[in-house]
C-alpha cells in the first residue's frame, strides 16, 4: 500500500490540521473596587469610633426594644399605614379615572384636587384638620350625625385623613401613568366589542397597569410608614411618639430614638421583600423568566462553596 507524502511538511497528505489552541482568558483586576472597600471601610470605622466616644447607653436600645409600649406604637403605625394607604389608593385610582375622562368638571375637579394637597405639605394639612375645631364649633350633618368637632376630629381620625387624602393626590398620578402606558388599541378594541367602558377598565386596562403601578405604589407604602411620624404633632400615639415618651421619663432621647428607627428599619426591610414578591407577580406576562426570589439567589451563590465540599446545596 502506498502513502502519499505531502511534499510541503514531509507529512501524511491525509493528517487533519493542528486545531486551535486553547485560549488563556486572564480576568481584568478592578483596582478601583478595592480602593473603594478601603474607603468604605476607613469611613464606616471613623464613624463607629466617633459614636462609641459618646455618652450613649446602647444597653437600654434592647432593653426597651420588646417594650409593651413600643409593640403598641409599631401595631398603631402598621394600622395607621395600612388604612392611609387604602384610602390613597382608593382614592388615586378614583382622580386618575377622572382625570383621564372626557367630562371637563370631573377631569377640573380631580385636577384641582391633585394641585392643592401635593402643592401644601402634609404636616400643615395635620394641623389644619387638628385645629379646626378653632373655626367650628360643632359638625352637623342634619339628621345623619351631629357633635362638638373636638368630639369628631379625634387624633387617629385626623392622622387618617391628613395622610389619606394627601396619599390620594400622589396616588393619582401614579395610576395615570399606569393607565396611559396601556395601548389605546385595546380600549378601542374592546369598546368595538360591545364591552362597556368600566368592565374594559376592570378586566383589560388595570390589569396590564398594575406592571408600572406595582413598583411607585410600593414605594409609596415605605414611604407613609415612615411619614406616620408625623401625626405624633397632633397627639396622635404611634412609635415614634411612644419612644419619646420613654427617652423623656427613661433619661435615653438619642437612645429611644435609635430605637425608633431600627424598628422602622425592621418594618420597612419587610416591605422592601413584600413588594419584590408582587413586582414578580405582575411581571409573569411581560418576560420569558421571572427574576429570582432572594432565597434562589442565596442558594446560587452558596452552591460553589458547598460543592467544593463535597456536599450538594
């Protein structure tokens, strides 16, 4: 049998060439981002020496924290949050809807409306609902409801209306923009059907809304949490009212006011994970795969190092 000789390499004519070889990547080494740590880490240890040089008595932040008081006040904030809200988002979607209608007195009214409580601050609206009691003396409602109005304007109704009804303003533009980011075709589309015009907002518009009004909306949640500290101005006891009250008689203000916005901390890390949930919720028909809930992500980073172990995460 003969072999042909490839004249060039003095090889086999039939010898597959050499393949490529394999490429050594080398990762880019950011610089920047260890200076950045050492920084931050300088910056951070500044600040705990300057704090550990004062006269602070971190021991009554855990003494207090599980006080009867303070649980009250965080139930009072919760309540007091959740009811504003619910009144705001009520009311929101009520302007936005006349906002956007053809009705030159309802888009007016609503539109009035939305100018006066987001251009007054919610702090003077407390104490203007607070003190009418200056101006009228009774509330009478004819033969539905009559009584003194320092009877009727207690403090949780006056905190309840001063967030309430300012929430509502910003509510409204919130759910404007959620509806107007809905294609016009659809509503056409489903007015040509026969389908009358609340039934396409209930079942056609808001829900492919709630995807731009999710995430403003939670933000606004965390937001009125921690606007609750306010209505403490009008004699109104939540958490932060409680943890003056304690640093006062407990001689620890700087302390009990750690306190306070730890908790504050804590209620708003929890809202921070209740909104992600429900951000990923209405994101199920806009992308091909939902991002990952924190504990995938967890379990993602961590599976390396357990099976460098040998053990399967």
């Amino acid at each position: 049998m003969t072999v042909d000789i490839d004249k060039t390499d003095g090889g086999p004519a039939d010898t597959p060439p050499a393949g490529p070889e394999a490429i050594k990547a080398v990762p880019v080494r950011h610089y920047g981002r260890y200076v950045a740590a050492v920084v931050a880490l300088g910056l951070l240890g500044s600040i705990v020496y300057a704090f550990s040089q004062g006269k602070i008595n971190w021991g009554a932040i855990p003494d207090y924290f599980f006080d009867d008081r303070i649980l009250k006040g965080v139930g009072q904030t919760l309540l007091l949050t959740l009811l504003s809200m619910a009144i705001g988002i009520v009311g929101g979607i009520t302007l936005a809807v006349m906002r956007l209608s053809r009705n030159p007195v309802t888009s007016s009214i609503a539109w009035f409306y939305i100018w006066f409580f987001r251009g007054t601050p919610v702090l003077v609206q407390l104490f203007v609902w607070f003190n009418l009691g200056l101006v009228f003396e009774y509330i009478n409602l004819g033969p539905i409801y009559k009584d003194y109005w320092s009877d009727f304007m207690t403090p949780f109704l006056t905190a309840l209306l001063g967030l309430g009804l300012n929430e509502a303003a910003y509510m409204a533009e919130i759910c404007r923009a959620g509806l107007l980011a809905v294609d016009e075709g659809q509503t056409e589309a489903a007015h040509a059907l026969g389908i009358s015009h609340g039934k396409t907002l209930r079942r056609i518009v808001i829900p492919q809304a709630m995807r731009v009004i999710v995430p403003p909306t939670g933000n606004e949640v965390i937001n009125m949490l921690k606007t609750t500290s306010l209505v403490s101005a009008v004699q109104f006891y939540e958490l932060f009212r409680y943890a003056q009250d304690i640093g006062q008689t407990s001689g620890a203000p700087v302390e009990m006011y750690f306190l306070a916005a730890a908790w504050y901390l804590v209620m708003t890390s929890v809202l921070s994970v209740g909104q992600y949930y429900i951000e990923r919720y209405y994101a199920r028909g806009s992308s091909r795969t939902l991002p990952p809930t924190p504990w995938q992500r967890v379990r993602t980073n961590l599976a390396p190092v357990f099976n460098r172990k040998g053990v399967t995460a």
